[in-house]
C-alpha cells in the first residue's frame, strides 16, 4: 500500500477541506517540509515571518495547506480587519454621539416664535442641541423681540439666534428685525407664513399646503380644508410626520443651522 506524502492532501478526487487559520501575531505554527516551528511576526505580500525559539526570523510562502497548527494542515490567511462601528446618524444629519451626557446649558439662547417651532427644532435638532449645550426658548411672537433682548442682555459669551416666521421683505416681521443692532444677536428665518409649511407636503401625505383665504387664522383654515381637526389634532398630524431634516424645507434648514453655529462659535 502506498504512504500518503505531505503533498497528497491536496491531491486526488477527495480533496480534504482545509481550514483557513488567521495569521494573528504570536500564532505558532510549523513549515512541514522544513520542521521550522515558529510564531507569527508580522505578514508580507505573499509571505510570512515566523520565529522560532532562538529568536531567529525567517520568512515562508503563504501557499494553500502551508503550514501544520496542532499537527493538521491549516492554510493561512491574513486577519481581517477590526469592524469599524457603524457611525449612527442623528435626525439633523449629525454624526450621533453615544453615550451621550449633555453638557452644562450655555448662557447663549435660541428664541423660536411659538411651542410649535421649539418642538419641531427640538425633534430634528435635539441631539446637536443637547452636545452643545443650547437651550431653545419660545417668545410667543415676535412683536417683544427688541423688549426681551433688552431683558436678556446679551454679549460675548451670552449671544441670541432668534428663528423667525414669514421673514420676507415688507413684511412685519422684517421691519421688526431691521430695527435690531446688536452684533451678539444673529436673526434668521423662513419664507413660510407658519413653521407648519416648513414641513415638506409630501412628509405629511399631502400634495400641496392649503392657501388661506385672509382673515382666516391660517393655522384654522388649514386644518379645516384638509379635514385635520383642531389645529392641536393637526400639529401632532404634522410634528409625528417629521422623522429628520429630509422632511423638512431648505430654507428652514439653513436657518436653524446658521443659528447653531453663531451661538457655539467661540469669542474671537
């Protein structure tokens, strides 16, 4: 009967499965032509470095079956690369961060007109928000704005971003921010009567936003022509509707995100 050589596992009609072994550092392994027992160095193209007791290095191809580990044929094969965490995206487009523990509020404030803007800032901003320590404050419209900035005194470290509805020329609120001079208060806004129309159409199922004949309370008309309700039923339609900022209007966006940015840049 003939002896199976070395060179026969690979060979013949039934190939024995040889397992693939990760070439770790240290893994200890042995050259079955030479009898050279070493441990994994370090991998090169097409090779590896083994050493043995000695200390001594030397370098051996990475070939199908190469090498025995434990005395059966294992084929090496270089370790893979640790998975990297999947990076978890917040509702605004921001990296996540884990673990998170918000910070001490800053002094710097945002001002919204009304409950409806903070909730909707709140739900697609929150997260960047609470790592940078900003707190988001209704003003319940903006006919107070140049009063409660005179209360709140602003500076340096102690800077306002004030969201504004409707801020389009000739409008009321435009005049009431043009009279605003304050290099520590920075004013943006949106085109859109109510924060509601910030909201895509197609977010809320439908395929257009109502024109509200004047003198009708546009929030009430709105929700009479589309059959939502009370505008409070109608809000909660269109607040639970937003999952992130892809639901939401570019000019709202850039808006929030300008405020963001001017309340946490540092003093300089």
């Amino acid at each position: 009967m003939r002896s199976h050589s070395y060179d026969d596992i690979l060979a013949g009609p039934r190939r024995r499965k040889i397992p693939e072994v990760a070439a770790e550092p240290g893994l200890v392994v042995e050259d079955p032509r030479s009898g050279y027992c070493g441990a994994v160095v370090r991998l090169e193209p097409g090779t590896v470095v083994l050493e043995d007791r000695q200390g001594r290095h030397r370098v051996f191809p990475l070939e199908p079956a190469g090498f025995l580990l434990e005395g059966k044929p294992v084929t090496l094969v270089p370790p893979k690369a640790p998975a990297q965490p999947a990076r978890r995206i917040s509702a605004s487009g921001s990296v996540k961060v884990e673990g998170l523990r918000a910070r001490t509020a800053r002094d710097s404030r945002i001002w919204v007109e009304g409950k409806h803007d903070a909730e909707l800032v709140e739900r697609v901003w929150g997260h960047d928000l609470r790592v940078e320590g900003v707190v988001v404050e209704p003003l319940d419209g903006v006919d107070v704005l140049a009063e409660r900035i005179g209360e709140f005194g602003t500076g340096p470290q102690r800077r306002l971003g004030v969201l504004v509805d409707h801020l389009v020329a000739g409008s009321k609120e435009s005049r009431l921010v043009e009279a605003i001079h304050d290099e520590h208060v920075l004013v943006t806004g949106h085109p859109y009567v109510d924060i509601w129309q910030a909201v895509k159409p197609a977010a809320v199922g439908i395929e257009r936003w109502p024109v509200v004949p004047r003198g009708v309370p546009w929030k009430e008309g709105v929700c009479a022509e589309l059959g939502w309700g009370e505008p409070y039923e109608g809000w909660q339609r269109v607040l639970g509707a937003v999952a992130g900022f892809r639901d939401l209007e570019t000019p709202l966006l850039g808006a929030v995100e300008r405020l963001i940015d001017f309340v946490t840049a540092p003093e300089g």
